[in-house]
C-alpha cells in the first residue's frame, strides 16, 4: 500500500491532539494514583457502594488486564476495572471507577445517547474495518461505487464517536457529583477528581476529530468533495 502524503497533512491535528491527550491522562492519572483518598476506599468499593446507593446490586465488578482498560460491559451488566483503579485507594482509583459506575446509571436509567450508541456500536466495528478495504480496493479498481460504500461505512463510525461524546462527558458529571454525595470523597477532593476526568475526556475529543478528518480525507479520495479526479 503507497503511502499517501494527503492523509497525514489532514490527519495531523487529530494525531497531534491524540498524543497529546494521551500524555495527559497518563500524567493527570499519575499525579492523581499518588493521592490517598480520604475515604480510604479502593476503586472496587467505592464502585459497589455507589452501585448499592443506587439499587444496582446485580452489576458486576471484575477486575481487568492492561492499564486503563477501565470499561462497563452493558451486555454482562460488569464493571471492568484495571487493577491501580481496582486495588488503588487514591484520587484517580475512586475517580475512574465512580466514572464507569455512571456508565451503569445510565444504563439503569436508559439515558439515550447510551442506548444509541450502544445500538450502532456493532455497525461502527464493521465500518472502522471494512471502509478502509472498500475505499483502497475502489481507488485502485477505478471503481466510485466502491469508495462511496467506504464513506458511507466510515460515516457510522463519525456518528459513533459523535455520539459517544455526551455519553462520556455526562458519565464524568455524574461521578464527579456521587462521589461526594456517596460520602467517597469531600468537596475539597473534587477538584483533584475533575482533573483526570476531564484529562480523559480529551481522548474522547481527540478521537471524534481524527474520526471527521479521516472522514474528510475519505470524501476527497472519492471525489466527493473538491470534484473527481
């Protein structure tokens, strides 16, 4: 496959703003994992004591593989928590597992952009996969059909990452809020939790603009956009 200098000019902010997110939540996560909760509670129980609060007893808590492999399983109704966030008893530990807590909230009480993303997420794999085949098999073979068919499989996963936007930041609100009114942490802690969430909200940003870029990039590919070529 020839590399293609177009893709990396429009690529660019988005890769740069990626890496630099990533440098972010791992330094905000850092300095946060040195911070000892007042609580004195892991992650695992301050999870389970907002998910008891909440009448979410049948929700799951396991512990995950990989750093910051934190997630909730909507499937397996599960929390996932990677094991500084599972064991730790610190700032970051109750902040990222109250976060994923807020993901099974949602969840409970059908907030909607959860359900619509979780309803495309299948859509959105096949798209991030195949898009990518179809738009390099149609430049290759001449073939407009082809390329349009990966525009459009990539528009889902633009949508997708649109969607996961409100999903995550709302997620973060909310644990900020039952953390403290869980009795977790106190309001002088908040600020310490707020700063690795929203270092992580900015993976989710950096995420959805590489997704419109790439994008961009596939509607001039395929003529779409600035005429056929």
């Amino acid at each position: 496959m020839i590399f293609d200098p177009l893709y990396l000019m429009i690529l660019a902010p988005g890769i740069l703003l990626g890496l630099w997110a990533q440098w972010k939540v791992k330094s905000a996560f850092a300095n946060t994992k040195q911070m000892p909760v007042s609580s004195r509670l892991t992650g695992a129980e301050a999870a389970a004591r907002i998910l008891a609060n909440h009448h979410l007893d049948h929700v799951g808590i396991e512990p995950a593989n990989g750093m910051l492999g934190d997630h909730y399983d909507p499937r397996s109704k599960t929390l996932r928590l990677s094991p500084d966030v599972y064991n730790g008893r610190s700032i970051a530990a109750v902040g990222v597992a109250a976060h994923e807590a807020g993901h099974a909230l949602q969840d409970q009480q059908r907030y909607a952009p959860l359900a619509l993303r979780n309803g495309i997420v299948p859509m959105a794999n096949v798209g991030s996969n195949l898009s990518w085949i179809l738009l390099i098999i149609g430049m290759m073979m001449g073939s407009f059909q082809l390329m349009i068919a990966g525009v459009a499989l990539f528009s889902i996963v633009v949508f997708f990452q649109l969607i996961n936007l409100p999903v995550e930041f709302n997620a973060s609100s909310r644990a900020r809020k039952i953390l403290v009114t869980n009795g977790i942490i106190t309001p002088s802690e908040e600020p310490a939790v707020a700063k690795v969430l929203n270092a992580a909200a900015l993976t989710y940003v950096a995420a959805t603009i590489t997704a419109i870029l790439t994008l961009l990039y596939f509607l001039i590919r395929s003529g779409l956009l600035g005429g056929r070529r």
